[in-house]
C-alpha cells in the first residue's frame, strides 16, 4: 500500500505554517502533514527567513512547475534573532553575511556595533531592524567568534549555530566547588573497593562514568559487576547544578572537545570513576551462566575503586592476541 495522497490547497487562501528556505530562490510554506506544501518563489517570500512562522495567501501557480503557490503577508514569529555571520567592513561601517545559506538576508552593522570584528570575521550577530523592500536588515555584533584559519574555528562555529550552551555560570560553579569531596562508608551503601574494577574508555576521556569486573564463581558462572557513577549523590532536584543539566539535556561530543552536562567538578571529578580514587557509584552485580543466561542479584549503591584504567586498543589487542599491554 503506497503512501496517502496529499491534498492541495485551492488558490485565495490565508494560511499559516512554518517557511522553510532553500536559499536565495525559493522555499515552502510547511502547514500539516495531511496537505502538500506550498511553494514560494523568491520575490514572494517577503523579508521571512528560514523557520519563521507565517501568514501566506495562496495563488494560481506561475512557475508552471506548481499549481498552487504561495505568497507571505506577514510574519507571525520570527523564529531566530541572532545569527551565526562572516563580517565584512564597508564605507559605512559593515555588514554581515549568515553562514547558513538558508538566512537570506544581508545585516548592515552600524559604526561602533562591530565588536571591533575586521573582515573575515566569523561573529554572532542580533538583528534589531529586518529587512524592507528596498531596505537590508541591520543589526549589532553580540559576540566575536573568531578568523578563519583560528584553532577550532570551524567547531566554535557549529557550537554558535546549534546554540549549544557551553560555559557554566559563576553562581552554578560556586555550587559545584562547594560540593564535599569527602566519600565514606554509610549504611546501605555497599564497599566493593577490593574487587578488581576496571575502566574501558577511550585514551583520552575525561568523564568515565562506567567501570565493570567479572570474576569466576565455584560453580562455573560468572559474577559480573557493573558500576554506574552515582551522580544522584550531588545532583539535587532544585539546585542550580539539576536545572542545567535539565536545560542541556545531554553532553555534546564533538570532534575535538566535549561540552559537558554537568560542570567539571562532577563530570571530570566527583562523578568520573578515575583510577585509584574511592567513589560513590550504583551497583548492578549479577550472575552469568555459562549459556548467557543473565539473572540480577542485587541493586545497590556502593564504593567502588578502580584497580585499573584501560582503553579500547589495549582491549581490542588482548581479544586479539590473548595478551594485555
């Protein structure tokens, strides 16, 4: 059964959707899943730039490609106001081109608005004024990011136009130093410190949440450990840390840096089972028969201490040869 046919809208139509462009020449009004979307040309798009929300009248197509077109008659909610740039110094101060070729618009950037940015730079820049008829849009520099050929530049430019947050603030970082470091053994809380505990992760992580061992018993199953990094010790609901980390949702792993979840006194510290340092974790310690049947014997929160940090080629290696380095 092939998809559901989807339905056209008739010319003479107010609609509103969202605008989705595919450049400088055209894009489409996006209203439900149950129509198809409606094309607008350029000279019809009004001053909306991608993801904007906005009223669009409907009319005979003229392309000839479409038999219903569109035209924008307002934009209802801009969908961003800050955009990731490459600046360029003109006669009257200068302007910024966006990045994302889906941002079809030029910003003139007033004298004294440039955030002393030169030409070539990539910046971040606030729109205060869109785009007329016969106007192009202004606005201010927010942030310098920096210039082509920079260290990093390419990867501080997808943190800039993801808008992923990346710097902790300073009443956030108080909270996280005053956290106590001081870990000691509490009723309920099981001490597996003994056990031979060992880290797999990459040669150059930081935050190794995760440690495992497994041991043989006398009768042929395998007693295996997983241990969990206990972050619910010092993430409390309604703190400062708790409220972030909900905001960020995840760390973001790149091709040269992590931005963490949780500030670096948990994620590198307090919550990262480093070697040879005691550290609160959640337990799960089971019972493996030879058939790889699994059963659970117990949940726990536990101390644990990691005899040895590996990595993933030394692992690869000993499956490989049967010798660790």
């Amino acid at each position: 059964m092939g998809d559901k046919e989807k339905l056209s809208y008739r010319p003479g139509m107010v609609l509103q959707g969202v605008y989705k462009s595919y450049g400088p020449r055209f894009g489409f009004l996006i209203t439900d899943e149950d129509h198809e979307d409606v094309y607008i040309a350029d000279r019809d798009h009004l001053n909306a730039v991608n993801n904007d929300i906005v009223e669009v009248r409907t009319k005979k197509g003229e392309t000839g490609r479409h038999n219903t077109e569109g035209e924008v008659l307002r934009v209802i909610e801009r969908a961003e106001n800050t955009f990731v740039c490459t600046y360029e110094m003109t006669s009257f101060g200068g302007k910024a081109v966006p990045i994302d070729e889906k941002i079809d618009m030029v910003i003139e950037i007033p004298r004294g608005k440039e955030l002393e940015a030169v030409t070539g730079a990539r910046v971040i820049v606030e729109v205060t004024r869109w785009p007329g008829a016969r106007a192009n849009a202004e606005g201010k520099v927010t942030e310098l990011i920096g210039y082509k050929g920079d260290k990093g530049i390419d990867i501080d430019i997808i943190i800039a136009q993801h808008r992923l947050p990346h710097v902790f603030f300073k009443a956030l970082m108080a909270e996280a130093d005053a956290l106590s470091k001081e870990i000691k053994q509490e009723k309920g809380v099981e001490d597996f410190r003994s056990f031979p505990i060992v880290t797999i992760d990459g040669p150059d992580a930081k935050d190794l949440d995760d440690a495992v061992y497994c041991v043989k018993k006398e009768n042929g199953h395998y007693q295996l450990g997983v241990h969990i990094a206990d972050v619910s010790r010092y993430v409390r609901k309604g703190s400062l840390i708790d409220d972030e980390a909900y905001r960020r949702g995840t760390s973001v792993y790149l091709a040269d840096r992590v931005i963490p979840m949780l500030p670096f006194q948990l994620s590198n510290d307090l919550c990262s089972l480093n070697h040879d340092e005691d550290r609160y974790a959640m337990s799960c310690i089971m019972d493996v028969a030879p058939d790889g049947k699994v059963a659970a014997e117990k949940i726990t929160p536990s101390m644990v201490r990691v005899a040895r940090r590996c990595n993933y080629p030394e692992i690869n290696q000993a499956f490989e040869t049967g010798v660790a380095s």
